[in-house]
C-alpha cells in the first residue's frame, strides 16, 4: 500500500469527486476508482457507498475510519521525509549555492572565507551564472541556495534580503556628466546607455512622498559587467552600476563615478530558496554570516 494511494483516497473523501480527484491527482478517473477497489479489496470492506452525484458519495463507517488513519499516516510520511532530508543535509555538510556573477565577484568572497575560518569541516560548493540560471537552479533542486539581485516574487521560492548595494553612474573621465559631485535622473535623459543585465531598465525613485521612475532603452546590454565597464571606457555610452563593480577603474581614472542626489539608489541583494526547505545547521548559519554584510 503506497502512501500516495492514501492521499488519493484522502482527496476523493473531500472532494466526493473521482473527476475532481483524478484531475487534482494528476491521473485518469479510472485510475481514481482502480485504487479505491484496491484498497477495498485489501481491507475486505466497503469504503464508499457510490451513487449518481456528489450527493450520493457517503463514507461507510469502515470509510470513516480509514480516513482518519489515512489523515495520520500521511502526515507523518511528509515528516519523516522532512527529517530525513535535514539529517542527509546536515550529515553532508555541503551547501550547494548558485550566486549570480555580481554577487559571486564582490560581496561572496569575504563571506566565504569567513565562512570556511568558522566552520572548516562544511564545504560551500558555489556554481555561479546569470540571474535566471540561478533561480532555475534552486527551483529544480540543484542548488540549496540562490544569490541573486534584484529579487522576484516566483512561486515556490521565498527570498531575505541580506545587502545592499550603492547604484551610481558610470561614465568616461572626459564625458560632461563625469565632472558633476551627484545627478538625477532627469539629468540622464537623451543619454546613450549601456546596460548589465542585472540591473533593470526601470528604475524607481520617490520624490516628494510619492514614487516616480526612470525608463531607459539601452543602446547594448550584456551579461558580463567587465564588457559594460570596457563599452563605457571607449565612451560608446553611460551605465549605472553597483559602485563596487567600479572601483578598481575609478581609482586607476579610466572611469568616473557620479552618485545620484536625494540619497542615492541601491542594488538590493537577496538569498532565495524553495519554500518547502528544510535547512541544515550550516545553511542557517551561512544566511546569518550573509545577513553580518549589512549587519541584519
């Protein structure tokens, strides 16, 4: 007897429906009443008085009982799974982390060798990708963890922000706007733009208690921001950037970084994983040492 077989007779309980319950079930209307003459054969006993509509479904007394010990049965099947992936993800000792490349090159370092110097018997396994390649990862089960920017409300998951990231304008030492102490966005109207995948085209800003934004159509985008910072150099156009992605080039002036006023704008950054999770000790401790970047 399969515990999934419990559940479908759990559901044909509720719903009185074998249609309803073969279409909540995945499966065919006959595949619903083979199981239900299964399991009366196994218990030698009538479960469900049938009849011509919803009406005439009714439990038998046998029925009644078997579905409240189905009720329990299942629900400690689903425990005793949950326990048993925390203490296969506990006993490994391995985080299986997907982080896109922002996150990967400048905040990710820092935290794992942090990491590692407080735990050195956990592994941190990191793959690192685009954005949508990470939340694809955590949503298939590759990957225990995601660290992605910008985050999104997608079904399934759940996100905590853990950091954020100071947006400032990225221009040619010699362009009009490199000479400025801050901008706004109105002054970016008209500009060439070239963009980094992982910041988005709109940006939104509050003015006066109320919110407004900004929308640019850039004139390239890429993937990777060494190939935005190298377009901006030859002056092809302007980007905005996280100013950690910049800082080694504004030092060396073959950039220049422009704040905005109004207390700049930010990069937010989050750790995104599967709402039904369990997480070992190390996967709690690794989102706090995340967490100590803003000091959450």
């Amino acid at each position: 007897m399969h515990v999934e077989t419990l559940k479908t007779f759990c559901d044909l309980a509720e719903t009185k429906s074998f249609t309803v319950t073969a279409k909540r079930r995945g499966v065919t209307q006959s595949a619903v009443s083979q199981l239900l003459t299964c399991l009366e054969r196994d218990f030698r006993a009538r479960l469900v008085e049938r009849g011509a509509g919803s009406s005439a479904f009714k439990l038998t007394p046998q029925g009644q009982a078997c579905l409240e010990y189905n009720r329990e049965i299942v629900r400690l099947a689903g425990k005793l799974k949950r326990e048993i992936r925390k203490i296969k993800d506990a006993c490994s000792g391995v985080i299986e982390l997907a982080a896109c490349h922002s996150i990967a090159l400048y905040q990710l370092p820092s935290v794992l060798r942090q990491f590692q110097q407080d735990y050195p018997a956990r592994a941190v396994h990191v793959r690192y990708g685009n954005v949508d390649r990470v939340y694809e990862d955590v949503l298939e089960n590759k990957a225990d963890l995601g660290l992605v920017s910008f985050p999104r409300k997608i079904k399934g998951l759940k996100s905590e922000r853990f950091h954020q990231e100071r947006l400032v304008l990225v221009c040619h030492p010699q362009h009009p706007l490199a000479s400025r102490r801050a901008v706004t966005f109105a002054k970016l109207k008209g500009q060439r733009f070239v963009a980094w995948r992982e910041i988005p085209w709109i940006m939104f800003f509050r003015t006066l208690g109320m919110y407004d934004r900004f929308y640019y159509q850039p004139l390239q985008e890429f993937e990777e921001v060494e190939m935005v910072k190298r377009a901006v150099e030859v002056d092809v156009g302007i980007s905005i950037l996280p100013e950690a992605t910049v800082l080694s080039e504004v030092a060396n002036k073959t950039l220049a970084a422009v704040s905005f006023e109004k207390g700049g704008y930010y990069q937010p950054l989050a750790v995104i994983y599967r709402e039904a999770k369990s997480f070992s000790p190390e996967m709690e401790k690794f989102i706090q040492s995340l967490k100590r970047l803003d000091g959450i």
